[in-house]
C-alpha cells in the first residue's frame, strides 16, 4: 500500500473540509486513492464531505467572447492568483479566446501554432506563452476551450474571471442571461437527467448503497430489525433519482424565483436552452503540492533557455 502522506492527507482535507483523522483513516481503507476515499467521507460524514469539493488550488482565468452565434470560453491557468490580475496574461487569455471563436482550433496543439504576437513575442500563441513564462517568471498553460458557432443565439455570464459560461439558446435573450447567471451559481453536471455522464450516476448509486447498508448494519446493532433488500433497493434509487433532478439544469430550482424550474421559467418565457459550458478555475485539477513548485521552476528553467 502506499504511504500515506502528510501531503495526501492535507490534499484531501483541502477537498472536503473533512477532519484530518477522518481524512487519514479514509485514505488507509482506500489505499490511497484520493477519488475512492472522497466516496469513504460521503458515506461517513454525509454532504459535510463535500462543501468544499469545489475548491482548488490552481490558479487562472476564464475568458468568453460572443459575436452573433460564434462564440468561444477558454480557460488558462497560471500559478497564483497575482499573475491572474496581471495585464499582459489577462491580454494574452482575451486574444486566446478570441482566436478560438474567429479560426476554430481542433484542440489547445492547433490553438497554439495559430499566428499571434504580443509584449514583442510571436509570431505564435505557443511563443508568446513561453516569452511571457520568461518574462513574469511563472507557469502558465491553456487548459481547456469549447466554440459555438452556426446554432442558436449565445448568451455569456461572467462571475469575475473565475467562473465563465455560455448557453446556446433560441427565444429570450434575457431569460438566457438569467439561464447563465444560474448555472455559475449552481453549477449543473448536464442539460437534462437524461444527459448527465453514467459515471457520476455510478458514483452516486455506489454511496447511496454503501450508506444505507451502514444504517442498516446500525439498525441491527442496535436491536432493530434490518431493512428488506427491496426497501434497500428504493432507497438507492430514491437518492440516484434526487441527485440526478439536483444536478440536471432543467430541473434545478430557478435561482431567481425558487417556486418553478429552470424549465418552467423557459417555457413561461418561450426559450429554449440547447446546451451550455461552464467553466470554473482549476475545477478538477489534481496536482500535489509537493511536486508543483519543482514542475513550475523546470518549466520555467525551461522557458527562459529557449
């Protein structure tokens, strides 16, 4: 089994807000897996496992630009968040995201080789990434874009550089707006029940199940009689079912008006909402604290010896 690092324990904490020991304990059952020891807290402590799983350590920005039914959200990251104000990255993720909406890169290799200079860099994106690396003496990467182009109208939402969106819709441009507004608060895995990836299904029917057979087991020790296997089998169900409803945009709660939907809210104003983006700084990044500063020194090592 691996060891169980101080760093491990510390990076898991970071990512649930759990107790240390109930941190440690968990990464001990899951041999140091931090995705299955996630699942161990959840079955444990409940949703106090994870109020903070939105937390990350990476740093960055998020941009979008819309013109018509083009339009384009990028996503570049730096090392801290003092680089994220400074004007020369803020320059170079604007023009990123702008080169994706105007040429339709295929992917962050062909975004990179596309014509751009910029602070006396060029004449590439990959140049002026590496020249600006040198120049501010920190890491950055572009990590993630998505284009729209040729569909319905756009709408965009900015929730300061962090969190970006873009929904692609017909109808009102002002239900759309309060459509992106919503999902940068409430950050929906998928348009609809139907659309959200089988594997967060998984996940949520593995807890729901490990759960209700550690009630059970208490029930038992407690002199209770245990629940039937069909009881059990509903209950599972029931809490699948009301992840996918709390994760779903459709079927969320408006934020603006808690007593319909967002579908009831676009039906009333005659909008639909065919899909949407969204992107949160460093949501999903993984990177160990202890192997950071050495990656970001060689990479910038690297830089200025070009």
């Amino acid at each position: 089994m691996p060891a169980i690092t101080a760093s491990l324990v510390a990076e898991l904490r970071a990512k649930t807000d759990a107790p240390m020991m109930e941190c440690k304990k968990a990464l001990t059952e899951a041999e140091g897996d931090i995705a299955r020891a996630e699942e161990i807290l959840r079955v444990k402590l409940g949703n106090k496992a994870g109020k903070a799983a939105s937390r990350v350590t990476a740093e960055g920005v998020v941009s979008a630009v819309v013109n018509g039914s083009t339009g384009a959200l990028i996503e570049v990251n730096c090392e801290t968040d003092f680089v994220s104000k400074n004007d020369s990255f803020l320059a170079f993720v604007k023009a990123t995201a702008e080169l994706v909406a105007a040429h339709n890169p295929a992917d962050v290799a062909a975004l990179s080789v596309l014509p751009y200079s910029q602070d006396g860099f060029g004449p590439t994106v990959e140049d002026v990434r590496k020249g600006l690396i040198g120049k501010i003496g920190e890491n950055m990467a572009i990590r993630r874009f998505k284009r729209y182009a040729g569909g319905g109208h756009l709408a965009s939402y900015l929730h300061g550089t962090r969190i970006g969106v873009i929904v692609e819709f017909t109808g009102d441009e002002v239900a759309a707006k309060d459509v992106a507004m919503h999902v940068a608060a409430m950050k929906p895995k998928a348009l609809a029940t139907s659309d959200v990836p089988a594997e967060l299904i998984e996940v949520e029917r593995r807890v729901a199940a490990e759960k209700a057979a550690e009630d059970s087991a208490a029930a038992v020790a407690a002199g209770k009689a245990a629940q039937s296997p069909e009881i059990v089998a509903k209950r599972v169900e029931g809490s699948v079912q009301k992840f996918l409803k709390e994760v779903s945009l459709l079927n969320q709660s408006f934020v603006k008006n808690d007593k319909q939907t967002v579908e009831q809210m676009l039906k009333e104003k005659g909008t639909q909402v065919a899909g949407f983006t969204l992107y949160v700084v460093g949501e999903g990044i993984e990177k160990k604290v202890d192997d950071f500063a050495a990656e970001v020194a060689a990479q910038v090592a690297a830089a200025k010896g070009q």
